[in-house]
C-alpha cells in the first residue's frame, strides 16, 4: 500500500511533473512508421506525454513533430497541407518546417525578420524497428539511439503493432511485470495459443500455482524472476526483465518468438500499449505471423481505421460468459492482449493503491515502482539515470530450468545477455 502522494508521484506525467520529466529522457516511441508511410503524406494528431502534437513527412522524407496548433491564431495543424518540406496553416497560409520554424508568412510578405519571431515547440524523431521515436527531453542531454534487440532485427525477423489502452501507464506497466496472473487469466490459452504449443513450461504453469519471485537488479532495470517446480527436480524459472522506464520483455516458449511491451503514456489516463514479437537468428514463420495477427496473443485486432482495441469497454470487450463457465476462457475474454487490458482498464482511470494489500508474488511490482521514484528524483537533482546507456537495453528474457541451488541472475546469464544472432533461452 502506498500514498496518495506517492501514488501521484508515479502516475501523474505531464510536463512539470517530476516522473514526466524523467520520462523526457528517454526516447519514446509514439508512431509506426507505416503511418506516414509517404513523403507529403497527411499528418497525423499526436498525444504523448499530455503535449497536443502533429506529425508528418516532409517532401524529402524527414519526420517532424511539432505543437499541433499554429502560432498565428490556435488553428489545428492536422487540417494543414503537407506540402515542399513544410506544414501549411490553411487558415491564413503560416507555413512550418519539421523543427517548427516558420518558413513562410504571405502576411507578412515573407519578411525574414518576422519569420525569425515565429516558431512552434518541436521535437527530434528518429526511426528504428519501423517506429518513430520522439526524443521530448532537454536537447544537451539526448541520449543515443535505442538499442533494444527487437529494434536491432531484419524487418522478417519483427512483428510490431499498437493499441490504446484507456488507463494510466503504470496499472499497464505493473500487469507486465506481473507474471504470476498468467496461469489464472490466461490459462485457458497456454496450450491453445500457436506461440506457446511445444512447451514443457505450458505444464510447469498450470501444476504449480504458487510461483516464488526473486528479483535482481541490472544496469537497465530489474531481472523479474518466477519460480516454479519443474522436472528432475529442478525449478522453472520465467524471467521478464524490466528496462526503463515502460519496456517490458515476455520469455519465449519452445523456441518461439521473444515477446515484450512498451507502455508510453498519453496522458495521466491512457497510455500507448505497444507489442513486439521478434526472434534474434531467424525470420517469423508464416504460422507465427499468422498467430501474431489473429489477436488471440499479445497483438489484438483494432477498429478498423484506428488504434483503439475491437473489444473495449464500451462493448465489455466482447465478454463470452458461457466460454468463461465452460473454460474455454478463463475471464470469458478472448485474446490475451485484451484479458490484460481489460482488467487493468477495470481498475479506473487510475488505480486507487492506497487501497491495495500486495504480497510475495508482488514484489517485481514493488520495487518497479521503487526504481522509478528514485529515477525521477535522480533527474529533479542533476543526477544519473539507469537504462539510458544503450548497453543497459541490451537485455532479453530467458526461460530455463536449474538446479534448486543455483541463483537464476547467475545460471540464466548467458541466455539474458546474449549477442544478437544466438538462439534464445526456452523451455
């Protein structure tokens, strides 16, 4: 249980705000890709840490993200003409490049002068992993270029979509880190789903309902830890490392694809659920992608023409209450990307943890939550933060089995840091 001030602490992320501002550190991704797939193509709204944006290609394929509203009269730059390397107002004819310099004003005769006095806030994007990243921090103190594994794959070795999801990043978050839910939610899906069938640990999941949690920390964040019993006398161990501030990464079963998550707030009551699927030394197989696709996984099916999930709360995400009673699913939800959500929905726009009552099998929530105060008060004080060296994204997860006196941050190590192009650690 924690306090309210605490709990606003960790939840509240607008600019100004002590966690908002050390997630400006980072770089955020925000955008696939394949949403400004041409150069000249239509901007798109943008909401990212509470800031109202627009994005958009320039005519030589440069990415801009800037204030959505221009600085003549507050008119949306999403009804603007993307047009010879710069956003056009359509109200009075105002035009801005991609770093929110304005590069014509016909009222103004073009005056260079008056030009020079006109700009829109603006932030630097890169693209990696077929996503744009926006980088909303100080400039001095850009850090460099993501270096998560699924960025570093062939596009045939990646599969990556988004989501909306209509509640704070940190309930999103804590349900990543979170693998004990995973034999009750989703138990009816462990030996179903195309991306789990072939695994002994499909078993170890549903025999051993009482997981024991260790968690270590890395230079990136936390290696999450959860123990099963497993054959010969051995332990299961599933860990999901945590990497700052919102990437979480899923172990694989049976050789599988990795999986992960990234969760990057809007604002303080929705947040972007990004999902990944990646394998390190080979491309996705046609079944796989076809798993990843079918929205029964970690990637589920969105309205079409926008982000927002087919099954939301306004439908009760499609609740089949006979195929809960049956065990067809166990929470009557199809998919496992939405039997999250919608219970991490279910709490309110934000959680109320005053109220909770945690226990063993939450420590990974725990200290999660530790390491991004700590974070966030290193920032406001001038100081270090972890996860931003590109050497502490370099982290997968790993599932193996060990001997009952080995330490798992010590027998796992090499399937947890292993080099792109290495097979990953299954079970």
């Amino acid at each position: 249980m924690i306090t309210q001030e605490q709990n606003d602490y960790l939840c509240q992320t607008d600019a100004g705000t002590p966690m908002g501002e050390m997630m400006r550190r980072f770089w955020l991704p925000f955008l696939l890709s394949s949403e400004i797939e041409r150069p000249d193509s239509d901007p798109v709204r943008v909401k990212l840490l509470g800031e109202e944006l627009v994005v958009f290609r320039d005519t030589e394929g440069r990415v801009g993200l800037i204030d959505e509203y221009c600085a003549h009269r507050g008119v949306s730059l999403w009804f603007g003409r993307n047009e010879e390397c710069g956003l056009r107002c359509p109200y009075h004819g105002w035009k801005f490049d991609i770093n929110g310099k304005c590069i014509e004003l016909p009222s103004e005769g073009n005056n260079p002068k008056a030009m020079e006095r006109v700009s829109l806030k603006s932030y630097p994007c890169i693209e990696k992993g077929g996503v744009v990243w926006a980088y909303m921090g100080p400039p001095e103190k850009k850090p460099a270029d993501p270096n998560f594994e699924w960025t570093n794959v062939a596009p045939d070795q990646l599969y990556v979509s988004k989501r909306l999801q209509e509640c704070n990043y940190l309930q999103a978050l804590e349900g990543g880190i979170d693998s004990s839910h995973v034999t009750w939610l989703h138990g009816g899906q462990l030996n179903t789903d195309p991306l789990f069938k072939g695994s002994k640990a499909n078993r170890y999941n549903e025999e051993d309902l009482m997981p024991v949690f260790d968690v270590k920390p890395f230079e990136g964040g936390l290696l999450i830890g959860a123990r099963r019993n497993a054959d010969n006398d051995k332990y299961y161990w599933r860990i999901t490392p945590w990497i700052m501030p919102f990437h979480t990464l899923i172990a694989p079963r049976a050789g599988h694809p990795i999986g992960g998550h990234a969760w990057v707030p809007i604002d303080d009551h929705n947040c972007w659920a990004w999902s990944f699927n990646y394998h390190p030394n080979r491309a996705l197989t046609g079944k796989e992608r076809e798993a990843m696709i079918d929205g029964k996984g970690i990637h589920v099916k969105n309205i079409p023409g926008t982000f927002r999930p087919l099954a939301n709360k306004d439908n009760d995400y499609l609740m089949d209450r006979n195929a809960q009673r049956m065990g067809i699913h166990y929470s009557g939800i199809e998919g496992i990307g939405m039997q999250d959500a919608s219970l991490q929905e279910s709490m309110g726009p934000i959680q109320d943890r005053t109220k909770e009552h945690l226990c063993g099998t939450d420590n990974g929530v725990t200290m999660t939550r530790q390491y991004l105060i700590k974070a966030a008060k290193a920032n406001e004080e001038g100081g270090e933060i972890m996860g931003l060296d590109p050497a502490h994204q370099r982290v997968r997860s790993a599932a193996v089995e060990l001997d009952r006196d080995v330490d798992f941050s010590i027998g796992a190590r090499d399937g947890l840091f292993a080099e792109l192009g290495t097979d990953p650690a299954t079970v």
